[in-house]
C-alpha cells in the first residue's frame, strides 16, 4: 500500500490582498512516487493565514476514501490549531483563550471536518528552505494566486 503525503502552502501579496493556495499530493512506494497529483486555487481578497488552511482543507477534501496521509505544512498556525489548540476552541464554543471569536473559525470547522475522515499526520517544516516538495507547493499557491493580482 502506498504511503500518501500532502505538501500544502499558502501565499498572499500583502495581508490582506491577493492569495493562493497550493498542494502536492504525493503516493510514495518506498523511494518511489507512484502517483502525483498538483492542486492550487486563490481568491481576490484574502490572507495568508486563510490560503493556509485551505490548502491543507482541499488536500483532504479531494482524496475519495478515507486515507493515511501525512500533511505537511510551513504554516505553524495551521498545525498548532489543529493539533492543539482546537480542542479548546471547540469546548469554548469557538472562542480562543480572550474570549473573542476564532479567526477564520468556518475554516478550522471544515478542516476539521475533512480531517475526521482520514487518520491524518501532521509535520511541520520550515519554508523557504529548500525542502523541495514545500517550494513546489510555494510554487503552486503562487500560481493560485496569479489570476487575482493586479
């Protein structure tokens, strides 16, 4: 059984502006990619916390069965709040640790959703930094948000 794996990246031109989300999946055999597959999109007016967690959302949402699959994010924000701090959010009814409503919280609430039908890994790694699958996901965001860019 192939192991699966979703590079994700988000990118924004100014915060808020233009943005693009981009994703690698990759089914490995080993050593061996068996299976590629590039996905990207953006929006006009967004951020780059938002593009983020999209990526990681249509990673998820676009597998057609329920999969093992390692995600893996430059993006702190998306793997702390859905490693950590979501459990917290969802017992306070969506309010972070001041009370206040959570940022983007429609977008935790899907991700969460799509998460629950996968057994899901999470890692991190630093972008910009050479690791070649999170430039390509760079790539890909950039490309998402090219339609939006004056």
């Amino acid at each position: 059984m192939p192991e699966l794996f979703a590079y994700t990246d988000g990118a924004c031109s100014g915060n808020p502006g233009p943005g693009g989300w981009g994703v690698l999946l990759r089914a490995m055999q080993g050593d061996a990619i068996v299976k590629e597959r590039e996905l990207c999109g953006g929006e006009a007016q967004t951020t780059n916390n938002r593009m983020e967690l999209l990526a990681a959302i249509n990673a998820l949402e676009c597998l057609e069965r329920a999969s093992n699959i390692t995600v893996v994010t430059d993006s702190a924000y998306v793997k702390n709040g859905i490693t950590g701090w979501i459990f917290g959010w969802k017992k306070k009814g969506w309010k972070n640790a001041a009370n206040k409503p959570v940022a983007n919280a429609e977008l935790w609430q899907r991700l969460d959703a799509a998460q629950a039908r996968h057994k899901v890994k999470w890692e991190w790694v630093k972008g910009h930094a050479g690791h070649p699958e999170n430039e390509r996901a760079d790539e890909l965001a950039r490309k998402g948000m090219k339609p939006f860019k004056g």
